[in-house]
C-alpha cells in the first residue's frame, strides 16, 4: 500500500506518447466522454491493462487455481458491469477502453438524462446534486456496479431535486426534441 505521504501514479503513459493515431483516438474518447484530462483515460487503460494481464496469467495455472482465480475476476467484472452475465474468461481479453467509460459515472448520469451534456453530468457530480442511493457523490470517474445504476438520482438537498426547477425543464425539452429528430431520422429510412 506504501506510505500515504508518498503519492504514486495509478496510470501507466503510451509508449508512443507522439503518433498522431493515438492522439487523435485520445482527444476523441476525451470529448466523447467528457474527460479533463488524458490522465483519466490512462487510469482506465491501466485498469484494464491490469484485468486483462489477470486473464492471461490464468491460461498457465493449474486448472483448481484457475476456476478459483477465474471465478473472483469475472465476478468482479460482472458486478462493474464492464462484461455481461454470460461472460467467459476469454471476454476479459476482448475488452476495451469505452466499456469501462461506459460504467463512470458521469457517462452514465448523461445516458439517464439527468443533464444536457456530458459536460455538465461532471459538474452536477463534482458540484454535490448527484446522489447514488443515499450516498452523495461526488467523484465523476466512480465506477457505477449494476446494483446501484438504477438509484442513481439527484440529491435530496439539492435544488434539483425538484422537478419544476428550470434546469430540470430545459433537461426534459432537450430529450423531447432528440426523441423527435430521431423519430424523423427513423421515417426518412
């Protein structure tokens, strides 16, 4: 665990930190996802760097420790919901980087539609209006479990938690008028 006065890094850089493929493929999932930095994205790289390095280190144990190692790794991974119920081993290695994205909180507090943009899910988080259960919190990377996806609300405290407020209201014609333009979108095929 080492000492709390000494911080280390939780996030491993490109080897190649200069080609412009990896550039334009980060600054892309930064904007899709409403990141701050590339430091988050390198943390969810390395996180998954680290499950996938778990799934190949199984291929060589003996098969009593594999299924006991196997079984921890995708319950965990189920439980994130970064893979599915019928996930195998195998899945683990086929992972990418926007299905962990895809569990962060502010992705999935923008995919509710409990704000306009994703940009401002991340200030509604870090701001103290997002609650999970009963929990405020108020860390935009916060990896949702399946379990807690669906209590995820605005804080009691919080003006937005009423829904006449016009943050709230501007939300619901926003979502009126995308529902509409893909109804358009769906006809027109």
């Amino acid at each position: 665990m080492g000492d709390p006065k000494k911080q280390r890094k939780k996030y491993e850089t490109p080897r190649f930190p200069w080609r412009t493929d990896v550039l334009q493929e980060e600054l892309k999932l930064l904007g899709q996802y409403g990141l701050r930095n590339k430091h988050e994205l390198w943390r969810h790289k390395t996180t998954l760097s680290k499950f996938r390095g778990i799934a190949r280190s199984l291929i060589g144990k003996t098969p009593e420790e594999r299924r006991k190692m196997e079984e921890e790794l995708l319950t965990r991974l189920k439980k994130l919901g970064i893979i599915h119920e019928t996930a195998a081993p195998d899945d683990v290695l086929d992972l990418t980087i926007e299905d962990a994205l895809e569990r962060r909180l502010q992705t999935i507090v923008f995919r509710k539609g409990l704000s306009k943009s994703i940009y401002q899910a991340r200030q509604l988080i870090t701001h103290g209006h997002i609650a999970v259960g009963k929990r405020r919190v108020t860390v935009p990377s916060y990896l949702v479990t399946k379990e807690e996806e669906n209590q995820i609300t605005y804080t009691p405290q919080t003006p937005l938690a009423k829904p006449s407020h016009p943050l709230r209201q501007t939300i619901a014609v926003v979502a009126t008028t995308e529902k509409k333009t893909e109804e358009t979108q769906a006809e027109e095929k």
